[in-house]
C-alpha cells in the first residue's frame, strides 16, 4: 500500500495541521467565489439538498454533474442536465477525465478549478496564525474553511451554518 502524501497546514501559532492530499474543486466564478471542496469518493453538483456543492438557481438541475474517480482517474460527468455543463468552455456530453487546473462550468454561470491536490492550491489559500493566545477558531471567510481547536471541519459547513457565524 502506498502512503498519502500529507499536506501541511498553519493552524494555530507554534501548532501544525496535517491533511492528506486530494483532489480538490474550487469555486472562481458566481455566489460561491473562493469557497474549495475536497473529492473524497465522489462530488455531486446541483441544487438537491444532498448535494455536496449545492447552487440554488434554477438553471442549475437538482443533480446536474458529478466528479468521481474512474481506475485512479478523476472524471466529469453531466447527469443530464438542462443547461448543460462544460468543460474548457465545450459542452460535455459524455464522462471526460479532469487534469490539474482545469476550468469546468455548471450552466455556463458558474465556474470552477479542478486540482488534482491541495498542493496545487494557490499559497494564499494557506490559513496564516492568529497573533496572540489558543487560536480555538478560525475562520477564513475568502475560502469559507472554518477551523476549531486546530483542526479543520469536515465536511464543511453548509451556507446557512456559515452565515450564522458572521
């Protein structure tokens, strides 16, 4: 058996926060600007509340694509959806293979990233410590990761849970 790779996070002043790698989809374009999800099995876009990326428009299907991992590759899937979703701009009409960087969108409104892992995120995505005293919780409102006591809260909160802490 192979051993991740882990992913070092700055969590609280003279503290560490371990991660393993994977792959990862960022928000770029569109009310969930900057917001990242972590593809652990498999990631389902769409407006249905057991959406893992849930986007409340109506040209958004309830289950409109879906990322999973095919023999070690990550692929894209629309799930027949109505306004259709797009990959380097090119409607998809088939499961087609993600590689590191690349830009997808769910009814041409919203877009995203695809990394292949954490490591590829850009650096500022890193959470700097807080000065002084036990950072007990951290929020990074760009990216809308909230830590507490060090560690990062998986899964992420929804955007009614995360609207509560503002």
């Amino acid at each position: 058996m192979i051993k991740q790779p882990e992913k070092t996070f700055l969590g609280q002043p003279g503290s560490l926060l371990r991660q393993k790698e994977c792959p990862v989809v960022v928000a770029i374009q569109g009310p969930l600007d900057g917001r990242r999800w972590e593809i652990q099995d498999e990631l389902i876009i769409g407006r249905g509340d057991d959406c893992q990326i849930q986007i409340d428009d109506r040209q958004v299907s309830r289950h409109h694509a879906r990322i999973t991992s095919v023999d070690g590759k990550m692929m894209l899937e629309d799930l027949a959806s109505k306004n259709g979703t797009f990959l380097a701009g090119k409607v998809i009409t088939e499961s087609v293979p993600l590689a590191d960087a690349d830009m997808f969108q769910i009814a041409i409104i919203y877009k995203f990233v695809f990394y292949c892992s954490d490591a590829t995120m850009p650096m500022e995505d890193l959470i700097p410590p807080l000065s002084g005293g036990e950072n007990r919780l951290v929020v990074d409102e760009k990216s809308r990761r909230v830590w507490v006591q060090g560690k990062e809260l998986t899964p992420p909160l929804s955007a009614p849970q995360f609207r509560l802490l503002g």
